[in-house]
C-alpha cells in the first residue's frame, strides 16, 4: 500500500514529465505503423517541446521560492553573535547606574568592576540607591579556583589583595556619599560560572550584564552579554533569581567595620 502511494506521488509530481514521454513514445509508434503524415509529427513535436518548456518553467520557480525560503531561514537563525560580545566593562552600565534606584553586582572580587564604576557608584548612592555587592570569601577556596582559571597567572595572595583593595575602595565610595546604610556586602565561599551586573532589576527598564568566567583568558577577550528586562524578561529572571539564591546563602560583611571584619577570616599561623 506504501509502495502504491509513493508511486502515485511521484507520478502526479513529475506528471508532465511522463505525459511528455507518453506522447512522444505515441508519435513515434504511429510513425513507425505510417498512420501518420510529416505534417501531424511537426504539431506533435510542439506540443512535446510546450510541454517541456511549462516543466522547465515550473522547475525553475521552484528552485526560486526554495532559494527565497533559504536566504529568509538564514536571515531569521539566530547566531551566537547576536547575544555575545566582547567584554567592555566600563562602558557596560556606567550610564544607566548613575541614574539608578538599585543595583546588585556578583563576582569573585570585582577588582575591575569597582574602579571602573566608582563615580557611577557614588552618583547612585548620593541619589538614595540601594546597592547589593556579592563577593568571595576572603581566604576561601573560591579564591583558589579563581587561581586556577585566571590569566595572566595569579596567586591566592594575589587574590585576597585585590578582593581586600576592592572592599576598601568601596568603603571609600560610601563613607564619600555618606551611605553606609545603603549598601550591603555579603561573601560566599563559591566560585560562579559567571560575574552578573543588574540595575533596577524591578523596573521594566531594568538591564543586567553577564559575563562568564572562561579558563586563561584575558579579561578584554572575555564573552559578555546584555539582558533587557522588556526583551528578555524570561532569562532577565531567571539570571536574577539565581543570584538572589547565591545571596541567601551567603555571610553578610559589615562594611562598616571592614579592617576589624577582615581580621576575622585571615587563618591562623
């Protein structure tokens, strides 16, 4: 029954294929019989090439319309460097945290991220925002994996001097717009797969950067990319309720007393 199906599909797709044949097999037998003058053969002959020219034609507006529809799913395939582009830190969020009413900021020890928005940091604060920091546990095994990935080559030294150095500008930043209140420091002995920058995470304006953390690559050739709450909101969520996952389990910081609150995880000789 198949077998009968797919004959009949094939036929009636190549039908003026096999009536053009049919046809010339025709006048050729009656040829052959001489039932037939030169006249009649030249009229059957025009009508087999009619034929074969309305085949030739519809072939050929197929082969268009499967071109058109090739050209159209490539244009509509969405590639990887729709979303991805190469890490621009400073330039990220700069403009929209100045003017921000909140933001939250995770990573191992934002030694690049706090610098690079110092100013952008203290105009938030100084128009009441409420800013959330998400960082590493001084001298934990988080900061031995960063080790482990960084490039150039790094040194758990290294990496509490820069969470250390990145924790003390901030405090500067807050004494400076005098905010104490408005900042909250937790530290985590987990290493993320990736660093997440978000502003006004609840407004439909809100914006958020992701940026994952790759194996021995420079900072400036790191992927990144850009989540629009209003494009979207369905990743733009679940980034954000991951980080607020992260943030429950951590340890709060008091920044307020930072030196006296880092004594607290130097180890012991």
């Amino acid at each position: 029954m198949d077998l009968l199906k797919t004959a009949l599909r094939h036929t009636w797709k190549n039908f003026d294929f096999y009536l053009t044949f049919l046809g010339a097999a025709f006048v050729f037998i009656l040829k052959w019989l001489g039932r037939v003058d030169l006249e009649s053969i030249l009229s059957s002959i025009l009508a087999i090439l009619a034929l074969l020219a309305i085949s030739i034609l519809r072939n050929r507006n197929k082969q268009i319309l499967i071109d058109e529809t090739l050209v159209n799913l490539k244009d509509s395939y969405v590639t990887a460097d729709n979303f991805f582009e190469l890490y621009d830190e400073p330039n990220k969020l700069r403009n929209f945290l100045s003017d921000a009413r909140s933001a939250f900021f995770g990573g191992v020890t934002l030694h690049r991220t706090i610098p690079a928005y110092a100013r952008a940091i203290q105009k938030s604060l100084e128009r009441d925002a409420k800013l959330r920091f998400l960082l590493a546990k001084p001298y934990s095994s988080a900061l031995d994996t960063a080790v482990f990935i960084r490039e150039p080559e790094s040194s758990q030294t290294r990496e509490n001097n820069d969470l250390y150095k990145s924790m003390e500008q901030l405090v500067a930043i807050v004494k400076s717009a005098d905010k104490i209140n408005n900042v909250e420091v937790m530290t985590i002995d987990y290493f993320p797969p990736y660093a997440i920058f978000a502003v006004d995470t609840d407004s439909e304006k809100g914006i958020m950067t992701i940026v994952p953390f790759t194996f021995k690559t420079f900072t400036e050739d790191r992927p990144s990319m850009s989540l629009l709450k209003q494009r979207d909101q369905h990743w733009f969520e679940f980034f954000e309720e991951q980080f607020e996952k992260v943030w429950l389990k951590a340890d709060p910081f008091n920044l307020s007393q930072f030196k006296h609150e880092w004594k607290k995880y130097i180890p012991e000789d």
